[in-house]
C-alpha cells in the first residue's frame, strides 16, 4: 500500500505500542501456544476447529464509510523525509521535553504496530518513512503521558493491580508467563510502570478531552442519508444443516462411514423425515443441533467454499446434496434468502452514532496533541 496513505493510529494501538513496545512483538517461532503479555493468540481454521464449519450470524454485516476506524486518532506534524534505516538509527531516535525515545522502542512498537495494520488486512512493510511516522505517533502518547502526570492523573493501585494481574491470567502458568518476560528483557516493575503510563494516558482522554461527548439523532440521520449508497449489507442466507463429522486422523474407511450416513439422512428427509429432529438426533455440530439445525444468517466468506458453493445454488425450502468440507460432510437446507441492499437506518444507528463520536473525539485528540507539541521541545534524530 501506499505508505503516504498509511492510517493514522489509533489510541489504543499507540497505548499498546507504549505498554508493550519492550516486550510485546511476534511470538517467538515454534513455541504454539504461547504469547506475549499484553497480547491474546486467536488462531482459526477450519481444519483446527471443532465447532460448527458455518458461522451462525444475527445481524447484517452492514458495511459503512468508517467501518473500523480509531476510536482515537493522532495527527502530528508531517514527518520529514528520511531514509534512515534501522541499522542506521541512533539508540536514541527522539527526545521530547528531556525524555527519551529509544530505538528499541520504536522498532518494538512499528512491530506492533504491523501485526495490527496486517490483523485489519492491511499489510505494510516497515519503511523507513513508516518507522518516522511511528516515532511522531509515540512523541504524541509521550506528551499525553508527561500532561497526565502535569495534571495529577494516574491509575490507583487496585486499578494498576487488576490491569497487571488480567494480562497475567492470559497465560496458561507462571512460568511461561516468566518466560515471556525473560524474552522481552523485562522485570515486573518496568511492566507495571509501563502499564500505569498506559492508563494514565487513558484516564487522561477520558476524563480531561472527551468528556460529554454526544451525538444527536439528527446528526446521525444526515449522515446515513449522506451516505446511504455506502451502508450496504450482502446478499445472506438463512441456513440449517445437518453435520457428520470427521476426525481428521481417521482412516479411509470411517471417511466412508461417515459420507454413508449423512447420504443416509439425505434419503430420510427427502422421503419426508423432520429435517430439525434428524438434526437434534444426528448431528456433530454442538452449536447448531440444539436448535434443529438452524445456523441463522449466513454471508459470503463465512463458511467453507464447498458449502458456501452449495448454498447458493439452492432455493428457498430446497435441500442440498450431500457437501464434503473440511469438517466432515453435511446436509443443508435454505429457509430464506436475503438480497443484498442497503441496510435499514434502524439496525445501523447505534454503530453510525458511535463511529460519529469516535471521529469527534478524535478531532479533540489530534488538536490537543498539536497545542502540546507546538509548546514542547522536540528533538527528533532520525
């Protein structure tokens, strides 16, 4: 992408990069299971999941201008061009009002800050122009930082406690917590300080910048009929299924016991048998079973190709042949079709009212930011 265009931060990632930039980057290879503290691992495939292989949806995925933006955003002074790579950087990148701004921070919290753009599917390479613009984001959390402290804001110690001791319950013992600090050079006292500069930072916001803040109804109406052709919902299916599963280490034949049966349960239903009581009877997906079946709205991309193929050629009340996924093998039903189209302003209100405040309290951010940086002394040496 572009690196001109890259987003602007949000606040959250920036609290991230401060707290965690000493001690939170990738996960350190062949090590499953574990993470870093401050970071929670998600891994899903179908091949590795045992529960249901379609994912059962109440609501339109209703797509609008500012799906995923910050709650928070800064916007510092255009950084300058530099062709400053990391093997060329000083250990300090940056001072701000005599406060340092070391290199492994700021390439600890580019990491950081890459996992996050990728985790949106937005890749970008770590650029010398990306790295400069890290740094004006982290000399904007330093100033927020040095003004909580300036106005007497930081956490309590049970606020401190609770924070520190709810990163430590996202490892499965203490001694791979240990571990992982031991990787990162971290002691617990660095983490806890880093960790109440991050709820300082936070309070801060909440409490000194963007306190108050609302949106009216009108304001959110004009913006949906402003932007109507934008909000849209794909086209969705109301589906219910049967599955046999397959265990993924089972040989040949219990393949083939398994595609038996669930041709065998295609045969029942097609001769009139209930297709919700086969489905409480039969099926291997917990989550669907108790419910005769049923898997709710369905939209593209949220099942197998195979099924998601499958379903679409089917009419409302139709039933499929027998579809092989990587679960196993199933029978599926349609109950309803749903065109794509645009998304009724009642079911979107709420997210336009809160992504509307969002982008308010990112303006009171970015101008705070600005006021403080045009007043602090800032050295950048990179």
């Amino acid at each position: 992408m572009n690196q001109k265009t890259l987003p602007r931060l949000t606040l959250l990632v920036l609290g991230l990069v401060l707290l965690l930039a000493a001690w939170t980057a990738c996960k350190p290879a062949g090590k499953k299971g574990e993470a870093t503290p401050g970071t929670t691992a998600t891994t899903s495939t179908p091949a590795a999941s045992s529960g249901p292989a379609l994912q059962r949806s109440s609501e339109p995925a209703a797509q609008t201008p500012a799906a995923g933006s910050p709650a928070f955003s800064i916007t510092p002074p255009a950084p300058a061009a530099t062709t400053v790579t990391p093997d060329k950087m000083p250990a300090v990148v940056a001072k701000v009002n005599g406060q340092s701004i070391r290199k492994d921070d700021l390439l600890k919290g580019a990491q950081v800050v890459q996992m996050s753009m990728a985790q949106r599917g937005q890749p970008v390479a770590l650029t010398p122009q990306v790295y400069r613009q890290v740094l004006d984001e982290l000399i904007g959390i330093t100033l927020l930082q040095q003004e909580a402290k300036a106005e007497g804001i930081a956490p309590s110690e049970q606020e401190l406690d609770q924070q520190v001791a709810a990163r430590k319950k996202q490892f499965p013992s203490e001694e791979v917590y240990q571990k992982a600090l031991k990787q990162t050079g971290l002691t617990e006292a660095l983490l806890r300080q880093q960790t109440r500069d991050q709820i300082a930072v936070q309070k801060y916001v909440e409490t000194k910048l963007i306190p108050g803040i609302t949106i009216s109804d009108q304001v959110t109406k004009d913006f949906y009929e402003k932007n109507k052709d934008q909000i849209h919902s794909p086209e969705r299916l109301h589906l219910r299924h049967i599955m046999v599963a397959v265990n993924p280490k089972g040989t040949p034949a219990d393949k083939e016991k398994a595609r038996a049966k669930a041709e065998d349960l295609l045969k029942q239903i097609q001769g009139g048998a209930d297709f919700a009581k086969l489905a409480q009877a039969n099926s291997d997906d917990p989550n669907s079973k108790g419910n005769g079946g049923d898997l709710g709205w369905i939209s593209p991309g949220q099942t197998p190709p195979a099924l998601e193929k499958a379903a679409m050629a089917l009419k409302p009340n139709q039933v499929s042949p027998v579809v092989e996924s990587p679960f196993g093998f199933h029978v599926l039903q349609l109950l309803e079709r749903q065109a794509a189209g645009t998304v009724p302003y009642e079911q979107v209100k709420d997210r336009l009212a809160t992504m509307l405040k969002q982008k308010k309290a990112q303006e009171i951010v970015q101008a705070r930011i600005k006021e403080l940086r045009g007043k602090a002394k800032v050295e950048v040496y990179i």
